[in-house]
C-alpha cells in the first residue's frame, strides 16, 4: 500500500512540474509584443508593365492594437507609410493607414501578415485598392514586407529609425 502511495506521490509531482513547465513557456510568449517604431527605407512598386517605381527613404510606422477579444492582449498593429506615392503619376503624396495587420513573435522577431485589409488615406477608405497577401518579418533593426496594393504587388526594405 505504501508503494502505491508514494507511486501517485511521484506521479502527482512530476505532473504538476510539467504542466507549471508548459505554463511558463506559454506565458514567454504572450509577453512578447510589438512596440511602437518607426522604419526607413524603400519602397518599390510594380507598375504591371514591366517597370517599378521605387521611392527611397519611405518611413512606415507600427503601432499595437488592443485586440478587444482579450483584455490588453495585442495580436494586431497599425502600419502607416508615410507621405508615399505609388506610382510617377500620382500628382500627391500621401499617408496610408492600414489596420489589423496580424502579427505573431518568432525567434527572430515578429511575422507579419494579413489579407483582405482596408487601407485608409486623405481621410477615408480606398476601396479600390484593397491589401491582399502581406506578408513580413519585423525584427529589432528591420522591416520587411511584401504585399498587393489592388492589384500591384509593392516590396518594402527599411531599417530602424533611431528614437530622440
């Protein structure tokens, strides 16, 4: 009887020391967030004729989202380019916003993506242009993405923006 005893003892420990394991290791994770930062770099857009129109020093921002589904959890960001143009033709510059931009860490950083994204400029909606395959990777001192702006495929390289 004594045997069992101490049998379900050890069992019980080694169980409990497992799962507060586990628990750690999820709890790593969740800490990891994105912080608010600033990148500058190029921008280069295909012009579905077999020329790109690059633009150098192009600041994007990123910003966390509160994902309301989780109290202060963040699983999104804001990305704003700023003051961008697309193409030769476009007679402005512009800032686009696009929202809930999903991210989750890795060991290098952070993998960005998102599909089916509203971005937003000179104060309302570009239907027309919706944001279809991002993908990226963010890590300490660089961004990097790719993505469909409507129906034009855009890259963007840049690096950290050193804070004041």
């Amino acid at each position: 009887m004594f045997k069992k005893i101490t049998l379900f003892a050890s069992l019980m420990v080694f169980g409990f020391g497992f799962l507060a394991c586990n628990e750690s290791d999820d709890n790593l994770d969740e800490k990891k967030e994105v912080a608010v930062a600033s990148f500058s770099g190029t921008l280069s857009v295909d012009q579905l004729d077999s020329t790109f129109y690059t633009t150098e020093n192009v600041v994007v921002s990123i910003e966390p989202l509160v994902d309301s589904t989780k109290t202060g959890a963040y699983t999104r960001l804001r990305m704003v380019m700023h003051q961008v143009r697309f193409s030769p033709k476009m007679p402005l510059s512009l800032d686009m916003t696009v929202n809930n931009v999903s991210y989750v860490a890795n060991s290098d950083g952070f993998a960005l993506s998102g599909d089916s994204l509203m971005p937003y400029a000179m104060g309302g909606p570009f239907p027309s242009f919706i944001i279809t395959n991002l993908q990226g990777v963010m890590t300490d001192g660089e961004l990097t993405m790719s993505m469909k702006c409507g129906m034009y495929p855009l890259t963007y390289t840049g690096s950290l923006v050193a804070e004041p």
